[in-house]
C-alpha cells in the first residue's frame, strides 16, 4: 500500500473554542494540530478506521510494556480523565474496558479525530478541547487520571500536576509519563546525530529520575518505573536504521535488566492523592 503523505492530508477544519492568552500555548496548540502522533506510519485514509487501527497496532507494537503496567480492562465503572488524549488510541481501551472515559486535548484536530475514532467503534466519551494546565472540572472529580506523553511538552509542567492533583478524587491514581533525560534512547540519538520524534515542538522537556521526583511532590505517594527499550523502528531507514534493528537492539536486549533499568527512555510514574 502507498505511505500517506501528511503535506497531501485534508484535516478537518475546527472551532477554536477556548482562549489562549500565553503566546507558548498557542505555539504548542499550533504544532499538535499539525502534527498528528505517528501519522508517518499511517497507509489507510486519516479518519477511517483502518487509520486508527494502524495506529494502535503500531502504538502497542512500539510500546509492548504499557498493557503490561497499565490494565487497560482493570478500570471498569470508574471515571478516568486523559489529558492529551490525541486522537483517542489509549483512551479507546480504557473504555473498551468499561471505564466511564473523559479525553481532552489542546489541538482542536486531535479532538475532532478522536471523536470519529470513538464514533466509528459504537462508544462514547466526553471529549473536549481544553488546556491541561487549567482544567476545567471540580475539584475531586476523578478516580484515575490519564497522562502519557504530554508533561514534557506543555509549557508549564508544575501547574499541569497540581491541577491533576486537584481533580483526583481522594485515593485517586494519576499515571503519568515522561522522558527519561539519562536514557539509552537520549544518548544513541546524540552519538548518531538522529533526532528524536518531535524534537521541532515548542517544548521538550526531558527528566531525570531525580527531576521526576520533584515534579510528583504534590503526591502522597509514588511509584516511579523506567520502561520502553529498544525494539526495531519502522521510521528509520538506511545504513543507521539497519544498525540500529540489526545489531543495536539485539545486543541491548542481551544486556541484564538490572543493569539497564534505570536507562529506560519512559519514565512511568503511578500516584496516590
């Protein structure tokens, strides 16, 4: 099948409705609406459901860890928030899983996309644009919130947990994730001169495990797991991508866990209010 090129892609045209007054908010809107997670891989028309298949297929293919610390089935009748939802392929299992699911996002494209995603699979959610860091729900509102992704990017990550803080019912679980500043990933791009995806966006923020800490105080507990190692990529091509899935990856994999642990790209974190 033919590649979708992203310069040829007819995006929905949107309403822009809520306000931004800090020039990074709107920059960083600006680029997650034209730029659609993974789209590079994407062979099936933006918008049908193949396209969302393909993206989940390849999410979960890249990222063989997340079922395995995030039961997806394991949230039934309980009210979860994402936040930088996209166009929906986690918050899809979620509610998939019988989870009463609510998705936001600051791109007005990820919105209308992941409306026709949930629309197109028979479910339902509340669906919203809204900016992260001022969240527009009462306080106490949620049994889980959702956040895989998205601290490193936003323009003022602190604010971002305080408000899910805020919002966790008291028990909650927020589960989050971020990048890992000391990680294999971080380091093999610098050595091969390979930038990371989306390495263009206004903010990249990258943490260590000390810096994550720090973010995570307003916690009462947390528990901080370094995951995603290498598997063989679909994006690079060439010379640098055959060494790295040929050789790179396997003799990584041979490499003790416990010695390699901490150099995980993803750093999850799981918190209690």
């Amino acid at each position: 099948m033919t590649q979708v090129d992203h310069r040829q892609v007819n995006y929905p045209e949107v309403e822009r409705p809520i306000h931004l007054d800090d020039p990074l908010l709107i920059a960083i809107r600006d680029y997650w609406n034209e730029h659609i997670h993974d789209l590079e891989i994407a062979t099936q028309p933006v918008g049908s459901l193949g396209f969302f298949d393909e993206l989940d297929e390849y999410r979960f293919d890249k990222l063989r860890y997340l079922p395995q610390l995030v039961d997806f089935s394991g949230f039934k009748g309980k009210k979860l928030l994402e936040i930088g939802c996209g166009v929906g392929i986690d918050l899809v299992r979620f509610a998939q899983g019988g989870t009463e699911v609510n998705g936001i996002d600051l791109a007005n494209v990820s919105i209308e996309l992941a409306q026709e995603n949930f629309a197109q699979r028979g479910l339902t959610a509340e669906l919203q644009v809204m900016n992260g860091e001022e969240l527009q729900f009462e306080t106490d509102s949620f049994d889980i919130v959702y956040a895989h992704g998205v601290l490193q990017y936003t323009a003022n990550a602190p604010k971002m947990v305080d408000e899910i803080e805020r919002v966790l019912r008291p028990g909650g679980e927020a589960i989050m994730m971020v990048y890992n500043r000391i990680s294999w990933l971080n380091a093999i791009s610098k050595v091969v001169n390979v930038g990371l995806e989306h390495e263009d966006a206004p903010v990249l923020k990258k943490y260590s495990i000390g810096e994550f800490k720090q973010l995570l105080k307003p916690f009462s507990t947390y528990t901080i797991i370094p995951e995603r190692f290498p598997v063989e990529s679909r994006l690079h091509q060439g010379f640098k991508g055959t060494l790295y899935n040929k050789v790179f990856v396997k003799l990584f994999n041979l490499l003790p866990k416990s010695l390699v642990r901490s150099l995980g790209w993803h750093l999850m974190a799981f918190a209690k209010k």
